[in-house]
C-alpha cells in the first residue's frame, strides 16, 4: 500500500494502464484538472462543465456502477463546493472518486441523470442541503427539508439554529 499520495503527473505515469484515465485522456483531453492515488484509491478532479461528459466516458470504459454522489462546502474558500461522485467498476474491481469544484457565485453543475439514472436522489439531497443546482436533472426538487424551508441546512455558514 502506498503511504504517500501521488500527484498528478506521478499518478499518470504510475497508472498508464487505468482504463478511467487512459479513456478521459483520449476522449477529453484537459478534462482532468488533478489527480491523486493515495491508499489505492484513484481520485481525478474534473472540469465542472465536463463531468457529464466524464461519466459517460468512464461508463463506456466499464465503471458501471454509480455509488453515490456527494458534496464537501469548503466555505470561506472558494470555489467553495467539491462535488464528489464514488464509482466502481465490478469487472475491474476498481473505485474510482471524480470531483467538480464549484463556486458559490454559480453553485450549479450538469447532472448525470442522463448517464446513471441512480443519481436522481443523491443530486437532490446535494441540492436541497447544499443548494448546488443540477443542470438538466428531471425534477430538482427538495428531498428531506419542506418545500418552504429557508436556506441549506449544510452549509456551514448555514445558522447554527436555522433562520429565524
């Protein structure tokens, strides 16, 4: 097991034959922004207006299934936001972890409904406690808070008591 992280340049030489990043390389040059390989875990950072693009890629090269999709808020920095979406590939026995960054002052990035149906629901509880909008997603909606609920519960300048 490797105890240091790789970062990008040493993560495409060490892993020149990952299917994920050998297929984002050659369908979508400059879509991969960073990378780390670190505790055997693959992670690539891509430009949030190819992440739907992205999906599809690595769903063409035999990630097939969608594990979950998530969201870090980074507040004060900025882009404040890290998407994350946990993917892994059952014929390889791999994960694979893509991440958007996106910024408070357009908290929007494109769903992935289209590629991987499964993200309905992770992208509306992003949406609804986060409040990052999905573009193209069916019915981006609240999920768990009421529909007449102020704000995004975790957001961490979210108040601690809610709005009142």
């Amino acid at each position: 097991m490797n105890s240091t992280p790789l970062g990008k340049d040493e993560v495409f030489e060490a892993l020149a034959e990952n299917r994920a990043i050998a297929s984002l390389q050659s369908s979508l040059p400059g879509a991969i922004t960073d990378a780390k390989f670190d505790r055997n875990e693959l992670t690539l950072t891509i430009a949030r207006d190819q992440i739907r693009a992205a999906a599809q890629v690595v769903q063409k090269a035999g990630y097939n299934f969608l594990e979950d999709v998530t969201c870090v808020d980074w507040y004060p920095s900025e882009p404040r936001f890290q998407v994350t979406y946990h993917i892994v590939s059952h014929s390889l026995k791999e994960r694979l972890r893509l991440i958007s960054m996106v910024d408070s002052v357009d908290a929007s990035i494109d769903s992935i409904v289209p590629v991987w149906p499964s993200a309905n629901f992770y992208e509306r509880e992003v949406f609804d406690l986060f409040g990052v909008r999905f573009h193209g997603h069916p019915n981006l909606r609240r999920i768990m808070m009421p529909d007449e609920w102020k704000g995004h519960p975790l957001r961490k300048d979210y108040p601690v008591e809610g709005y009142r």
